[in-house]
C-alpha cells in the first residue's frame, strides 16, 4: 500500500478473548478509509491464543502488518510499535479496547483538514456489561500550549492516555517512551504538549477503555508506585515553574492513595519533600486548586505524609 496518513498501533498481550473484538472494531471505525490507514498489531510474550488471532487477520486485512516481542515492558513495547509506523500520525490502541463505528473515518477527515501536532479528544471509560454508546462527532477546539498543559493538569477532558489519541509520527519520533512498566505514558505526555505547536482537542470521544480489576494501574505494587513517582517529578522536570501548584496535586492524589505502601520509605520521603517545598498559604489561595485537594493538603500536612 501507499504510504498511509494513519498508523494505528496496537498492544497485544494474552488478550486472545478480546483481540478480534479490537480489530473488528477498528476495521468498522475507518469504515471506507481503511486504505488510508496501516494496522501494526505488536504481541509482547503472550502466552495464549493471540498470535494466532493475529495471523488470522493478517490474511484477510492487507494493511495489517504484525511484530512478536519478549520485552514484558510497556515502555519498550510502544517505541518498538512507533519504530515500526510508516503514518503521518499515531494512534495507540490496546488490544481489549474498541472504537466506535465510523469515528476513525471522520477524524482522519479532521487530520487532513488541520494539520496538528496532536489531536486530543475525550476517552469513554467502560466497564462490563459495555453500554450503548452512541458516535456524536464535535469539531475540535485550537488549544494554546496553556490551555492544553492546564487541562492536562486538573484533569479537565483528557488525561496522560496515549490510547485514543493522535500525535504526529515526527513528534513521537523525537521524543522514547521510557522504560517502564507502567505509567510510561504519563512521562512521556506533558513532553509532547509543551513541544507541540498545534494541540486540538475535541469533546467527542470515540475510544472506549476497558477498565478492568486486571489493569496494570488497578494492581499496584512498589515497582508501579516507583514508576508513577518517576513519572510525576518528570512533570516538575519538564513543565514551567508557574505550574508547580498544579502538579503539587497529582503528588498529592500518590500521598493519600498509597499512603500505607510509602511509609517509612525513601520513596515516601521524596513524595513528603516534595509536597512541604510548596508554601501552604498560596496554595490554599489558589483559585485553580480545587477544594479536595486543600483538603487533601491540609491532610497530608497534619499526618507528615
């Protein structure tokens, strides 16, 4: 085929009961654009039936191409599966996820008209039984740099999923994943949007996550905590210091959600440090903070963590 303006790249790992769902889905969802688009299906060491659902379709799909991997790593995963586009844009599909019908077609319409650096639009949580969700497309909004970061920030329409959403391949190609286990999106993110020079986003979603008790951020455990402290001073890193309040509240959210599990551990300290540098006052003051996360400080500061 031509060289497509889409590649959707998709993890594969022991996911044999949904897999076919997935690329049904996708394949319904670029509807008569599928010649515009390729399918890169990556299988990282599954153990199960998935290879062979991949070789199905790879037989009747001509723009799927598939690759085995072996790292047991998210991180690595993703930039093998970038490694590997040949699109003008990526977007990142997991292999127990679906698409809504038609949708993939008309945002690749929104692509070709505009030009973004990334295309950003909500994602539709799902969980069993799956509901009738109804593909209702809205024109995009121009974000600034501010207004994409601060929405970032405060969780207002978008988090740090890479799932769903469109980057440019030159911009993924610029900037790895890391390598983690977990939470190797949120790193990675607020990178791409300060670097991006035209952010959209769209309050249409059409990406429906499966959210299950078998998530790799739903099971934690030290190494995922390790990764997600990682991925939060790499915030501090990476996004201007006007920002600090904001980002004090996702500290925050890992003091009082793993409370137990950083005690009385350097992990823990470094969390407790970080949240003391911000002066009480001003952050109270702050009209963008909203009142659960006062609350949240004023907890954490009677507590020490």
């Amino acid at each position: 085929m031509n060289s497509p303006m889409l590649s959707i790249l998709i993890a594969a790992h022991n996911c044999a009961g949904t897999l076919a769902g997935t690329l049904e889905s996708v394949v319904a969802s670029l509807g008569e654009a599928a010649d515009r688009a390729e399918i890169v299906v990556v299988n990282d060491a599954s153990t199960d039936a998935t290879q062979s659902i991949i070789e199905h379709y790879a037989a009747q799909l001509p723009q799927l191409r598939s690759s085995r991997t072996d790292y047991r790593n998210v991180g690595k995963v993703r930039n093998h599966a970038v490694s590997l586009a040949r699109g003008d844009y990526i977007l990142m599909v997991d292999g127990d996820d679906t698409l809504l019908p038609d949708a993939l077609a008309h945002r690749l319409q929104t692509l070709s008209q505009t030009s973004p650096d990334i295309l950003l639009s909500k994602i539709i949580e799902v969980r069993p039984p799956s509901p009738a969700v109804q593909w209702q497309p809205v024109e995009p909004e121009l974000l600034t740099t501010h207004d994409a970061v601060e929405r970032f920030l405060i969780h207002r329409d978008y988090q740090a999923h890479f799932i769903g959403q469109f980057f440019s391949r030159e911009l993924m190609q610029q900037h790895a994943f890391p390598d983690f286990i977990c939470y190797e999106d949120a790193w990675l993110f607020p990178t791409l949007l300060m670097q991006s020079k035209k952010t959209l986003f769209t309050s249409s979603g059409f990406y429906l996550y499966r959210k299950h008790e078998q998530s790799l951020s739903s099971v934690i455990n030290a190494d995922k905590i390790t990764c997600l402290i990682a991925a939060t001073a790499h915030m501090d890193e990476v996004l201007p210091a006007h920002y600090e309040h904001l980002i004090t509240c996702h500290w925050l959210d890992i003091a009082n959600r793993y409370h137990s599990e950083l005690q009385k551990t350097s992990q823990g300290d470094k969390v407790k440090a970080r949240i003391a540098r911000v002066g009480l006052a001003r952050f109270l003051l702050n009209s963008k903070i909203r009142m659960s996360y006062k609350r949240k400080m004023l907890a954490v500061r009677k507590r020490g963590l």
